[in-house]
C-alpha cells in the first residue's frame, strides 16, 4: 500500500493524493498535471519530480513511460530591474543593415 502523503514535488510540497486527484480530473500528461498542481514549477523546474509525475502518468493510465508526453520545457524567468535595461547600450542600425 502506497502512502498517499507521499510528496513528489519536494519544490511545491505536491503530495502523491494531489497528482492522482489529477489524474483523476482528466490530466493526460505531465504538462497538465502540472497546470492543476504546480507540480513541476518550482526551483528545479520539475527536474526532481518530472519523471515521478510521468511514472505515475504511466501507471495510471496503463501507458508506458516512453509514451506519456514530457513537460514542456521554460527557462526560469526572473524580473530585470528597468535601470539594468535603460544602461544597456542600443544597438546602431545602418541603412546597409536593413
């Protein structure tokens, strides 16, 4: 028997009760999963949880892991202060660049 408080998202603190409830709910891949728990959106963009999210897809789902659909890829975003940008240098366009 599984523990339901198990947590596969150490990030989110998303719990194994979570990922089933979507599942449950109509999440058919990791990227859905992680829309309806945020599971995967943490520190390590999902590099920690990514593939336990996708194991219990599989087994849930009766697929095998090679077929559940990977989470789509994002680089982390993080807020750049106006005055950073303002100090960047413009770029020169010329008439022979355009």
């Amino acid at each position: 028997m599984e523990d339901l408080d198990t947590i596969i998202c150490r990030c989110e603190e998303i719990t194994l009760r979570e990922v089933l409830e979507a599942i449950r709910q109509g999440a058919t891949d990791v990227d859905a999963v992680k829309r309806m728990t945020r599971a995967g959106m943490g520190l390590c963009q999902g590099k920690t949880c990514g593939r336990l999210v996708a194991r219990i897809l599989a087994r849930e789902t009766g697929q095998s892991v090679a077929d559940v659909r990977p989470v789509t890829a994002r680089h982390p975003v993080r807020p750049v202060p106006a005055r950073v940008l303002a100090s960047c240098p413009l770029p020169v366009i010329s008439k022979e660049t355009e």
